[in-house]
C-alpha cells in the first residue's frame, strides 16, 4: 500500500498543486483515501494532515472509507425523479442487497447517490466506476447486478448493446447518446478543424484578433455574460511569468449536458478555441477542467489532443508562427458544483477546496497560480473558432442587439424530444416549447436551479441576457408534477449540499427555507412563514458568491410565480406572530459551529 501511494504522489512530480490528482488516483486505485495516504501526503508535500484532509472533505467523490469495488452512484436530480429515479434506487437495494449509504459485507458493491451527472435526455442514469449507464430499468438493474458478482468487466458491461444506446466512439467505454437535435453555427459540420489555426492565425496579430472577438459582442456562454474579448484583453496586458488558458467543463448545474455533448462531437473545436485564445493572450498552457462525472471521456479526450500535436495543431511555433508554444491538458474536478464558479475552479486546480476567492484581484490579473488566466465556457471556446473563421460582423447577425450569435441549450424534462439545441438568442420559450414537442406544459426552469422558474403566462419571454438569461439548463414540467414537493424541494436539498460553507448566509438560510417548505408541505404553514421566505432569499444576495447569491432562488421564484400552490398548503384561521430575529438565528448558528457571519463583510 505505502508503496502505491508513492508513486502516485511522485507521478505528479511531488508537486503539492496537483494534490487533486494525486487524492483522485488514490481513490480510484485504492478505493479509499485512508490515514495512511494522508501521512504520506502530508509528509511528502510538507502539508499538515488538516490542508490534506480540507480538501479531501470537500470533494464528493473522494471518502475516507471503502466504497466498494464496483461503486454505483445514482443520480439524485429533478429529472432522474421525474423518469423513474426511486425505482431504480428500489431495484438497487433489492439486487444488491444494502441501502444506499452502504455497501455489502463482501465489499464488492456500495450504493450511493449524487448530484446531476448530466445525463438528463437518458435518465434514470447512474455512474459505476467511472462508466455512465443510462436509460435504467429495473431489469437492466437485475442484469447488471448479477453480472458485476459473475466478474464481467465493468468495461464489457458499459458498452454492451442495450436498448437504443450508440456508442459514439470506442474510447469513450460508455453507452452515452448525443441528442443533437438542432444545429447552428457550433454544431454545424461544416467547419474543417484546425483551418483558423493553420490559415486565418498567421495573418492576424494577436491584437487583432482581440479587436475581431470584441467586434462580435460574444459573451461567455457559462452564465455570467461577460463580454469574452474583454476578458482577453485584460489578461494580454496582465504582468506575469506564464499565461493561462482554462476551459471550465465543470458544467454542474441540473439540467445542463451540453458542453457534455459539445465535448463529445466537437472536442477539436473546443480545443481550438482555446489555442486561438492562447495566441490572443500570449498564454502558454491550457488546462481543460473537467467535471469528475465525465471521466469517462478521458482516454478519448487525450487522444484527439494526441491528434492535434501530430498535426501541429498544438506544441510548439503551432502553424509556423514562431513563439506560438502552447498545449493542452485535462485536469478533473472530483464532485463539487461551486467549482464552476470560476476563482473557486482555480482554487481546486490548486490542489485546495473548492471555495471562491474575494476578488479584486480578478482572475485575468492574478488568476491560476497567481498568475494571469482567462476561465472560459467550453460553448464560448467551441464559438470563437467560428467568429474567428467569418469575422466578428458577420457573427452580430445572429441573435440580438444585446445577445448576439446563438445560444445551445441543453432541454429536458417532460418533452418529446430531449437534448441539444443550437438556436438564436431572442428565440421565445413558446417555440421552444413547440420544437421540443412539449405539451400541457405547467412550468418551465429557465437557467437550472439558480434560474428562474416561469408559467405559461410568461412564455411569450425570450431567452437573452436583457430577459431570460441562462447558461443552456431548460427543464420542462408537464401538468402532473408537484412543482414544490418534487421540484422546488429537491433544488433545494441540491444547494445545501452544495454549499462550500464558507458564508453564513449561505450556509444557513438554504437550510432554513428547506425546512420551511417543509413545513409548508406537511400542512403546518401559516402565511407569515411566505413572508420570512421572501425576506431570507433577500438575506441570501449578500453572500460571497453566485451559488449562495441564487440559493433562495427555487423557492422565491416559484413564489413569484406561483405563489397559488404556497397559498394552497397553508393553515386556515391561524395567527402566527412569533417576532422571529433573523440575525440572532444566523449569529446562534454560527455560534454553534465558530465560525464568524459574514453579514458585516457585506
Ligand atoms: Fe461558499 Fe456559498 Fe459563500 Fe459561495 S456563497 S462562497 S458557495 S458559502
């Protein structure tokens, strides 16, 4: 054992920075990150066992106990409930023998639950081993059971023909299918990669292509909308020893498979993107992150990047510009939404958790190891090489004023035809709706949890960054759906979990509006209990990042606009006056586990 967990600290050159590889080895090689490892870890990167375990806690799918030799982590989201995730979960522990949380006595298989895996167009669906299985039933769950204890690969297994499932490519070792349903400029086949590289580059300074991406108006496509040429203009002129590019593939927000699919179809696109951003910089790596539950794309993903250095596509004087040295790698998260948050990203490719940093200093100043660094969507990398091809004018035309260029969304939910679609920003939720083949539709989540959950009195809105902004998360729920008990509560539970706990405010009052929809769904409401909710989502926007800032956003969403289903559930004839002291409860709180409330920081 001493032995393993030597060398894979020394795989990683004993670098104390690349501590999240090292404790994702040991977890996959040795099944657990026990005290041993963290000794050695300590000892070997001169660390204190609390900076190993600190990260070691924070991450989801790491754990201090043996999960099993084949783990099966099935996936909690909204849209898995809505296709039959609690059977599936019945089917487990039937076949397998424990509950979820635990694993059989042999040690053979341990059943656990997780976050969106971003398979919501194949749900139910769930990781085993790094291998993604979806359209579960309870049969294949029978098969699939008995098969693990009969010892047949779980690599055979994941990519047995079964039901409708494609493998797209061989390397990928899962039964994952592309839904692409409308292509635009992105997903289109027409484009001939590496053609801006080799022919467009070397006739362009690089702040001329700066001057040709802020010409198109392109905002980054993970959400935020700020402005991509700005971004990059910033960070060419920010002082420093290297230069960073990172591609945020840490795509954590329900409802959102896109950048999964992007990845899947158009990878030498996207990594295009990134070394034309490079040029644009000066920058002098590139590092994909990408979320751990796509780790099933690894070996596929670094052959393409194989390819591409054979073509000169990256490395070095790439397409005969001298100087122009630049080459990709892929680094995984390991389970933790708020690594999308792009300070809080750099601190896990740190080796750290996974919080958000104060800024200023804003990334593009002093970013990855310090050092100036552009954090971009994989849409936003994957457009750019087309801007870039035809010219920032000719992208303005698509789109709107304020939006311009097309948006992917990523649709599921109660429709006919789940999956991805390219279309123009200003495109109105009601097509949508009659492209995707949705139908009694009740309410559609526009941006996933932290979004905006709209009726059909507000269909006519347009998806835009002026009206309905959103990262490409569109959940559609038909008639039928119990929008609090099975949507609002489940986002809910969602944010708790994935709090980084670092502000009060955000550590608490999610907690807090949970139990109070509880409590309103248990018949125990009065209707002062809709006003506290109001004013703690009001409370929440003081938090330190967008996670916390849009944590209240299920419930004070859905108690705009369908505040008929709270009024339904509450008391009748109750007075209810209980002088609640907010601040006090956040200060007993954070009395309780010593930490300082963050309200004075804000
Ligand atoms: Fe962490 Fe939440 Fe604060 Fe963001 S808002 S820094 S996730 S505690």
């Amino acid at each position: 054992m001493e032995q393993n967990i030597t060398q894979i600290i020394r795989r990683y050159g004993n670098d104390k920075a690349r501590l999240l590889d090292m404790l994702i080895d040991l977890q996959e090689e040795l099944g657990f990150i026990g005290t041993q490892a963290v000794e050695l870890l300590a000892d070997t990167l001169h660390m204190s066992h609390a900076d190993i375990n600190q990260t070691l806690s924070f991450y989801h799918f790491f754990s201090t106990e043996p999960r099993g030799k084949f783990t099966i982590y099935l996936n909690d989201s909204v849209v898995a409930h809505m296709f039959g995730r609690e059977t599936i979960r019945k089917a487990l522990e039937k076949e397998v023998g424990v509950s979820f949380g635990q694993v059989t006595a042999d040690g053979l298989i341990g059943l656990f639950s997780t976050a969106c895996i971003g398979m919501s167009d194949q749900e139910p669906a769930a990781i085993i081993n790094n291998k993604v299985f979806t359209k579960l039933t309870p049969y294949r769950v029978k098969e699939l059971v008995r098969h693990i204890r009969d010892g047949r690969p779980i690599e055979e297994l994941a990519t047995e023909s079964y039901g409708d499932g494609k493998n797209p490519h061989p390397l990928l070792q899962s039964l994952v299918s592309s839904n692409i349903r409308r292509k635009g400029m992105v997903l289109s086949d027409e484009y001939d990669y590496g053609s801006v590289l080799s022919t467009k580059l070397p006739k362009m300074t690089p702040e001329k292509l700066i001057a040709e991406v802020k010409h198109s108006h392109i905002r980054g496509r993970g959400g935020a909308g700020f402005p991509t040429g700005f971004k990059w203009e910033f960070c060419r002129r920010a002082k420093g020893e290297k230069h960073y590019v990172i591609c945020n593939a840490d795509e954590g927000e329900p409802g959102t498979f896109k950048d999964r699919i992007i990845l899947t179809e158009k990878p030498e696109l996207v990594f295009e993107g990134m070394a034309i951003a490079g040029y644009a910089i000066g920058g002098d790596e590139g590092i994909l992150y990408l979320r751990y539950e796509y780790r099933y794309m690894r070996e596929y993903l670094e052959d393409v990047l194989q390819k591409m250095r054979k073509r000169h596509l990256l490395g070095k004087n790439i397409a005969g510009i001298e100087g122009f040295d630049f080459d990709i790698r892929i680094q995984f998260g390991a389970g933790a939404y708020v690594c999308g948050e792009e300070s809080a990203l750099i601190e896990s490719m740190e080796g750290k958790r996974g919080e958000p940093r104060d800024k200023p200093p804003f990334p593009v100043e002093r970013g990855y190891l310090n050092q100036p660094t552009i954090v971009n969507n994989v849409e936003t990398f994957a457009t750019i090489v087309r801007i870039v091809e035809n010219g920032g004018e000719w992208f303005t035309q698509f789109g709107t004023e304020d939006s311009t260029g097309t948006k992917i969304l990523s649709i599921s939910g109660d429709c006919l035809f789940p999956g991805i679609y390219e279309v123009n920003w200003g495109f109105t939720i009601a097509d949508m709706l009659d492209m995707v083949g949705a139908y009694e539709v009740q309410a559609v989540q526009v941006g996933g949890p932290s979004g905006t959950l709209i009726g059909p009195d507000e269909f006519y809105r347009t998806l835009g960054y002026s009206d309905l902004s959103t990262g490409g998360s569109i959940i559609i729920f038909g008639r039928q759906r119990n929008l609090l008990k099975d949507v609002v509560l489940n986002f809910m539970n969602f944010f708790i979990d994935e709090s980084c706990g670092s502000c009060s405010t955000c550590r608490i009052m999610p907690l807090m509006m949970r139990d109070k929809l509880v409590k309103l769904l248990d018949g125990n409401g009065v209707a002062q209990d809709l006003d506290e909710l109001q004013q703690w989502g009001t409370v929440l926007l003081a938090s330190r990042c967008g996670l916390g800032q849009t944590a209240g956003n299920p419930v004070i969403s859905s108690l705009k606009n369908f505040r008929y289903l709270y009024e339904e559930l509450l008391q009748k004839d109750v007075e209810f006056d209980q002088g609640f002291d907010l601040q006090a409860a956040v200060q007993e709180s954070c009395d309780y586990v010593g930490r300082v409330p963050v309200f004075s920081h804000h």
